[in-house]
C-alpha cells in the first residue's frame, strides 16, 4: 500500500479550492431567507471542508481500510451480461487508495443515486456491498472477518458520509451543466 501515491488529497493540492468553493451554497441560502444560524454553521463548515472534512475521511482507519477505487461512479463501471448473469468491471484507477469504504460507497450513492433510491435502498445497497466483501475476503483466504462486520461498514458510513455529499454538490452542478469548470 506503500507504493500508492496520493493524488488528490494532499494539503497543497489545487483541488482543495474547488472543495471549499462549496461555502458559497450558504450565501445562496441566506440571500433566499433561510436561517441565518444555520446559513452561518454550513458557511464556517465547508469554508474549510477540504482540511477539516475530506482529509480527515480519507485517512486509513484499521481495521477497516481496503483498497478503494477512489472515483467510483456509473462512469467508471463497464457492465456485461452473459448467460443471463450481471457482472460489472471497475475501470479508471488513476484515484486509487488505501481508505475504508465509506470513500467508494458515499461517493456512488450521493452522485450516481436519485435522492428515492438513496431513501428507498440504502441498506439493500449496503448489504450487497457488504456481502459481496464477505464472499470476496473468504475466497482471498482471509478468515478473520468479524472486523468487516455489517455494523462496522455502517459505523464507517455514518461517520464518513459526508464524504459523497461534499463531491456531489461540487461535481453535480457542473454535470447537470449549472456552471462550467475552466481549466486556464
């Protein structure tokens, strides 16, 4: 896991200020009448974001951390059917990392779900997940599994969730083609 370079997130990265560019979100709020104390906690929160939040997320957490896509969304996947049987392959690992799950499952459910799937089938999402990484550690040999414990994977989404959502509301105005992000 050593030989992982980080890529996105390091303290002097460029990418730090799109992040925190989120902060603006209150302003919009504020000047629409929502609550003010509440417009003035979201504003102090994602102002700092990428430090206080995301860089905090990503860090390993034994015993739960795995290897992570890192930019898991429908546009990273390739989906097959043979014989009647759905199988999917991961593609593009250029944000590959050592993290725990909550990096991958928040980043998939906030940009690639609608708000009803994310209502309506988290837990059944979770469960397959978690039960896909149970089959997938026994046939790896690995037998002491009760750290990946259901209860664990959502420990680690509740703690980290926040994680997608930040991603989503920078990556998802841009998408829907509400702003566009110039490169010069």
């Amino acid at each position: 896991m050593k030989q992982i370079q980080e890529i996105r997130y390091d303290v002097k990265n460029e990418w730090k200020n799109f992040i925190n560019v989120n902060a603006t979100r209150a302003e919009y709020l504020r000047n629409h009448d929502h609550d003010v104390t509440f417009c003035d906690k979201m504003e102090a929160l994602l102002s700092q974001v990428f430090d206080k939040v995301m860089m905090k997320i990503v860090e390993p957490r034994e015993p739960l951390s795995t290897l992570c896509h890192g930019n898991f969304t429908l546009g990273n996947i390739l989906f097959e059917i043979k014989n009647g049987k759905h199988d999917a392959i991961l593609i593009d690992f250029a944000l590959c990392r050592y993290s725990t799950p909550v990096v991958d499952l928040s980043t998939y459910i906030c940009l690639c779900c609608s708000n009803e799937m994310m209502k309506d089938k988290f837990f059944e999402i979770m469960r397959v997940y978690h039960n896909a990484l149970k089959k997938y550690l026994l046939e790896a040999g690995v037998s002491n599994i009760e750290k990946y414990s259901y209860k664990a994977l959502l420990d680690d989404y509740r703690r980290g969730g926040l994680f997608g959502f930040i991603s989503a509301s920078f990556f998802l105005p841009s998408v829907r083609e509400y702003y566009t992000i110039d490169s010069e």
